[in-house]
C-alpha cells in the first residue's frame, strides 16, 4: 500500500543566518507530514526548530532545498493558491504570539474568519466557541495586552484553529500554561488530526509526547533522531 501524499513536506532543507558569526541554523532537514501526524520538534534551545518551521510555513525561503505544499514546491504556487494556504489551508501559531493588542481576545480570533470572507454574526460564534474551549469565555472582551501569558497563548490557539486549517504548525504552544492548560490545548490542537489534517508543533515540554505519533529530535541544526515518542523519548536529554 502506497502512502497518501504529504500534506507538507520539506526536502533537504538548509537555513544560514550570515553575521558576525554565520550559523547554520538547519542543515539538509527533511519531513513528510501527513492527514493524521501529530509531529513534533524537540531538542535542546538554539538548535534550529522555529527556524525549521519557519521555512515550512513558507515566510523564510531555505537557502537549500524545498518545501513543498501537497507536492508543488512553494516557490511555484500561484498567488491565489498562496492565499488559499495561508487562509484556511495551514495555520501557524509563533513563538511570539502575534497577536494584536489593540483588538480584544474575540476579536483576535474573529480576524482571520472576517479577512476570509465571513460575516461578523458566523466569525462571533466561531470565535467565541473555541474561547469557551479554550477556557477563556470570560476574556473575550480583554484586549490581548490585559491577558496574561498564558491567555494569550490561548488566544493565538484559538486564532489558528478557528479557520479549521488542514495543517497546525506550531512553535511552543505549551510554553507559557500550566499541565491543565496544556492539556486543553494539546486536545484543541488534536481535532485538526480528527478531521484529516495534520499538526506540527514544537516544545521543550514530555506532556505532548502523549498526543504524538513521531518525533524529531534536532540537535545543532540537524535531525539527530526520528521515531515514534517510544524510540526518541529515550534519547531526550536535558534541553
Ligand atoms: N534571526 C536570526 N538571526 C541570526 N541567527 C539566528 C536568528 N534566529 C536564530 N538564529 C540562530 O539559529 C539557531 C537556531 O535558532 P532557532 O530559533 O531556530 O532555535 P530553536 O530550536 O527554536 O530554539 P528555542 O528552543 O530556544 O526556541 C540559534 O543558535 C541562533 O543563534
Ligand atoms: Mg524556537
């Protein structure tokens, strides 16, 4: 039996950040990300995962190799299939949030629905469906900046989810929220997998181990070791 082609892929990827010290922040990283991974990037700080996931999510072209989106290649997707992707075809939650702080919390996660189209009653209940979920009913009229960490990393969880996107990736989801939290999100993040989709996702916390079915394990910007959470959680050293 053949497998289904990858939703995403990244073939060979390489990222060098030129300075006073040039870094290879990855080096000829390859992945196939599937309807139904749950995948995640692990390893120590520095070695390479957000600017992995930055060149699958199409912002930083890699200096070698390529990303491929249902198995065209980024750079040759027309421009409306550029918009497609990026508004209901893959979501990505950053490190840094994005959100934007003189929005509230609802309105945050109504944006991208509004930008695709949707009218204001559908993008509210929406909206406000995935804040209830994500434990945030009584914040919906906080703007983000009144929120804390955590909240607002629920916020930027809602955002992405909300346009229920065939792919997640997302850069530490969890980093900011306690095991409960965690949990919330983790399974919020999980219904993308339930509908045929596929999320990818990196941390620095074992609680995502129980959602996954592989993992890469990065270390000085290379793949060091892939498997499923079994096989690599053996190798996990302390980050
Ligand atoms: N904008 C940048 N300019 C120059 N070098 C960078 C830049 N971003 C990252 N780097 C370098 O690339 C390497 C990989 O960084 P990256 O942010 O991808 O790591 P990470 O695995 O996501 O780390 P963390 O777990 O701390 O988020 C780092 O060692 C860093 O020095
Ligand atoms: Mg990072």
């Amino acid at each position: 039996m053949t497998d289904p082609a990858p939703l995403l892929q990244a073939v060979g990827v390489s990222r060098t950040y030129p300075g006073t010290v040039e870094v290879v922040a990855v080096r000829h990283a390859s992945l196939e990300l599937r309807a139904r991974d749950f995948t995640l990037l692990m390893g120590p700080s520095g070695s390479g995962k957000t600017s992995f996931l930055g060149m699958l999510a199409g912002f930083d072209p890699p200096d070698e190799g390529e990303v491929r989106w249902r198995e065209t290649p980024f750079a040759r997707l027309a421009r409306d299939e550029l918009l497609a992707i990026r508004r209901t075809g893959m979501s990505v939650i950053f490190q840094s949030y994005g959100l934007l702080p003189s929005l509230t919390a609802a309105e945050n996660v109504e944006l991208p629905l509004r930008i695709g189209g949707t009218g204001l009653d559908e993008a509210r209940t929406r909206a406000t469906a995935w804040l209830e979920r994500l434990d945030l009913g009584h914040r919906l009229d906080h703007r983000t900046f009144e929120l804390s960490g955590g909240q607002q990393q629920r916020v930027a969880v809602a955002r992405a989810l909300v346009v229920e996107p065939e792919v997640i990736l997302a850069d530490e989801p969890i980093a900011e929220v306690d095991s409960e939290n965690a949990d919330l999100i983790l399974s919020a993040l999980w219904e993308v997998v339930v509908r045929d989709g596929a999320v990818l996702a990196a941390t620095h916390n074992p609680e995502a181990l129980r959602y996954a079915n592989r993992v890469l394990l990065f270390r000085d910007g290379v793949i060091e070791a892939e498997g499923s959470p079994d096989e690599v959680a053996a190798q996990l050293t302390t980050d």
